[in-house]
C-alpha cells in the first residue's frame, strides 16, 4: 500500500510502535489476533525506502471470513492506518466492508512459493496439541 507522504510514514511508525510497545494483553492487535483463532501469523513491514506499507498473514478459511473478522475486531486499527494510505477505500472499514474487502483483495499480492511445515493443521490444532503438552 502506498504511503501518502513522509509525514504520513512517520505517522504509521509511530502508530505501529505504539501497538508494539503495549504489552500483549493490552495490545488490541495481539488481543485480536489471538482470539481470532486463524491467524498463523501477522506483520506489517515497511518496504520500498519507506514509502510503501504491507501486510503479511497467513490464515485459516476463506478469504471473505478473514477480512471480515479483521473488520471486526481490529476495524480502528486499520481506520487509523488507511487514512495515511494513497488510494484506500472509503472509510471507516466498517461502514465500508465490500469496498475494504475489494481493496483487500486488489491489494493481495500471491505468493511464488509457500512452504508450510504443517499443511493442514489449522491454528485450532495447533493450540490444542500444544495444551495438550503442558
């Protein structure tokens, strides 16, 4: 996603830095992502000399359902990333869930390759047979 301007890009750090800094119970993100209970991973990088922001998950199910939680879980958090992004949909992503949706899917760059260790194990499987460990 292309970022609006350097002052745009120092907003977003510092808005990113912030979630980051919060410890994991009090981080909307991570509460989020946590009780989501389909997100194998997440982050977002930086890229092309800071003028680009990008978003890396990798999720259980469909596509639709994933952006859908993620609007409604963690809807503000990419309110307040949008805002600093050059063509973003209309906003807030709640009110807005078919145009963040297309911009999603527009956005979504498709993997060359892909490696999964454990290629049918859901976030689900895992936390359970790790509970089942301890």
């Amino acid at each position: 996603m292309k970022i609006k301007s350097p002052q745009a890009y120092q907003e977003l750090l510092g808005l990113l830095t912030q979630l980051e800094s919060q410890p994991p119970d009090k981080n909307p993100l991570a509460i989020a992502l946590t009780t989501l209970n389909n997100v194998h991973f997440a982050r977002f990088l930086f890229m092309h000399d800071n003028t680009e922001l990008g978003c890396f998950t990798e999720y259980d199910g469909t596509f639709e359902d994933y952006v859908n939680e993620f609007v409604d879980s963690i809807g503000d958090i990419f309110n307040a990333l949008l805002e600093r992004i050059d063509g973003a949909p209309p906003l807030p992503v709640q009110k807005n869930r078919d145009a963040f949706l297309a911009y999603v899917r527009a956005n979504d760059l498709k993997s060359a390759t892909f490696f999964a260790a454990y290629p049918t194990a859901t976030v689900l499987d895992i936390k359970t047979a790790l509970s089942a460990q301890g």
